[in-house]
C-alpha cells in the first residue's frame, strides 16, 4: 500500500471510517484484475497524449519515493529500476525522506526534465494531490502506487492520474479480521487495538477491513487506536502506551510492517497477540499468529510494465490491485514479501 504504500505526521487516534477521517476511500476493486472502478472519472485521465520525451531512444521515467529507511521502499526502487532498465528506459527515484515539501521540490526539479511518465508513491494522500496537479500542468502522465492520491484533493485541485497499483488493503485487512476469528474462535472476546497510520487511505483501508473481518463476532471490538507514523521504533512507544491505557487488549492489528515490528517488541513478556502486515523478516509465532505480505519489488515492476502498455497504445485500467500473501505460524515470509 501504500504504505503506500505506503510514514505520516501524527494523529493519535484514527476514527472507525473513512467519513470521520475526512478521506475519501476508494471502491475495492477484483484483486489482481485491474477491473473498471466506480471512482468518479473525473480523476481520470483517458486520452492522454505522449510527451515528446517519449519518444527518446532511452524515455527518462521520473521515480518519487517517500524514504528508504522502510525496507519496503528499498525493495520498490529495485523493482523500478531493474524493470527500467530491462524496458530501456532511464530511471530516475528521488527519495523524500518523508517530507511532503521535500518531495514536492524533488518532484517539480525532475518535471523541469521532461519526464515521459511520472511514478508517485507518495509521502501523504492528500499532499500528494499537488504533486499531481504540477505533473498534469507539465504534461506528463502520472501513475501512483501503493499510497492512494486523496480522492478529494485531487478532485477540488483538478489533478488527474492514469492509473493506481498496488496492494488490496481492504481485503488485506479483512483476510487478518477473519484469521483473528479462525484462531480465537467465532465468539471469544476480543478487545483489539488497531496500531495504525490516519494520514493514509491505504492504511485507513486496511483498518476498515480488519473490523469487517471480525464484524461478525458479537464480543469483539476496537477499543482503541494510535498512530505508529510507518516508523518502529513510533510504533514501539504508542503500542507501551496504549497498552498501559487499555490493559483488556488481547489482540493488536498493526497495519504496516514497521507497525507490526514496533508493536511486537510493545507487547514483549504479555500475553497480547500482534497480527497485521508482515514485518521484514519476522517469523511467525505464538505471539505473531499471522500477517499479510505485499510485493513492493514486484509493484515497482508492474508500474513498469503498465507504463510500457500506455506507451504502446494499449488502454489501461484506472485501478490494478494486487492480493496478498497470508502467512501463519511457523511461516517467515521472504525479504521482499512485508507491509
């Protein structure tokens, strides 16, 4: 996602749906396929021209990434400038260390070379709607990935993208909601905190998907939650604290990977379990039952590989989601597979 993926500045607590949080959550689509969505098309752009760029024997692809200390964002940036290079293309990332103003300026300098097509995994959602609008005011094309672009923003700024990839997150979370109950069982009480991120639709997503996953058990609800801003050692501080206000939490969702590692070492020597998107490298455990692993490495190629299709004419879909992989106790999931 996000994540989009997907690091975010502090909300401490994140309303139950995406009306409170004041962001628009797009529709979920078929995972995998790509289908039509029922977004308005307004954010769309359909008949895009080619910049002049494109034609260039080497079509310079302009990259903005959020950071690179999430090992999410290392193993995108492979994925883009390995797919790149195979396509000829010319790859440039730009990393914002989580910086919207940062990322703006990267984004705007490498606009000023003509890009062919501008890759935006942005640092937020609704920030991000700017970097957007200066794409389309340059002529170039814009394809986002794993953070969703704040439907709203780009609606009241005019900005348009072609496509969005990346992870399924409500299914995401809803996949952790129905394993919680398949583990716990249908009836058993279930105070759960969500570890979570509210600046982000994909992570707002993946949250909304988790309680509908455990909707139907009558005795479990959220009773509390608290922003880990994508960061562990954030994640680690805010889980302490939110245990020590509400002790009854026996289960936590933690909707990134650096959130679900923080989470893990705040819930040490407890009996609280941690379930959520898979951190780097973790195997699963008693404590760590289960987690849902996207493919950001693959993401960066897919985009790749979207933009190729665009460049040869084809029609591509508004909306590409992707499934994720479950992994339960006694599992790791690969390096490159994680939150």
């Amino acid at each position: 996602m996000r994540k989009t993926l997907l690091a975010g500045i502090g909300i401490a607590a994140l309303a139950l749906s995406a009306c409170s949080t004041g962001v628009t959550t797009p529709p979920a689509n078929t995972p995998g396929t790509g289908g039509a969505t029922d977004a308005p098309a307004s954010i769309y752009l359909t008949d895009i021209p080619k910049p002049e760029s494109c034609s260039a024997d080497s079509p310079f692809i302009a990259v903005a990434l959020p950071n690179l200390t999430n090992p999410y964002y290392v193993y995108m940036k492979k994925g883009f400038e390995d797919a790149g290079k195979a396509a000829g293309f010319s790859v440039e990332v730009q990393v914002a260390d989580n910086d919207d103003a940062a990322q703006l300026a990267q984004v705007t300098a490498m606009l000023q070379k003509k890009p062919c097509a501008l890759a935006l995994n942005a640092v937020k959602s609704a920030p991000a709607a700017a970097l957007v609008k200066a794409a389309n005011d340059a002529g170039v094309p814009v394809f986002t990935v794993n953070v969703t672009v704040d439907e709203e923003a780009m609606l009241s700024q005019g900005a348009k993208i072609v496509q969005y990839l990346g992870a399924d997150n409500h299914e995401g979370g809803r996949q952790i909601g129905e394993q919680v109950l398949k583990d716990l069982g249908a009836d058993t009480e279930i105070n759960a905190g969500l570890v979570s991120e509210p600046d982000e639709v994909p992570v707002v997503l993946r949250d909304q998907g988790f309680q509908d996953g455990i909707k139907p058990n009558p005795n479990a609800k959220v009773v509390a939650t608290v922003d880990s801003n994508v960061m562990p050692d954030v994640a680690l501080k805010v889980t302490q604290e939110m245990m020590q206000g509400h002790p009854e939490i026996n289960v936590i969702f933690a909707s990134t990977g650096p959130a679900t590692y923080g989470a893990l070492q705040g819930v040490a020597g407890k009996d609280t379990l941690v379930y959520g998107f898979c951190a780097e490298g973790e195997p699963l455990t008693e404590q760590y039952p289960a987690c849902v692993a996207q493919e950001p490495e693959k993401y960066g190629q897919l985009v790749i590989e979207q933009i190729q299709k665009w460049l040869a004419g084809e029609t591509v879909e508004h909306e590409v989601l992707q499934p994720l992989k479950m992994f339960v106790k006694g599992e790791t999931p690969a390096d490159n597979e994680l939150g």
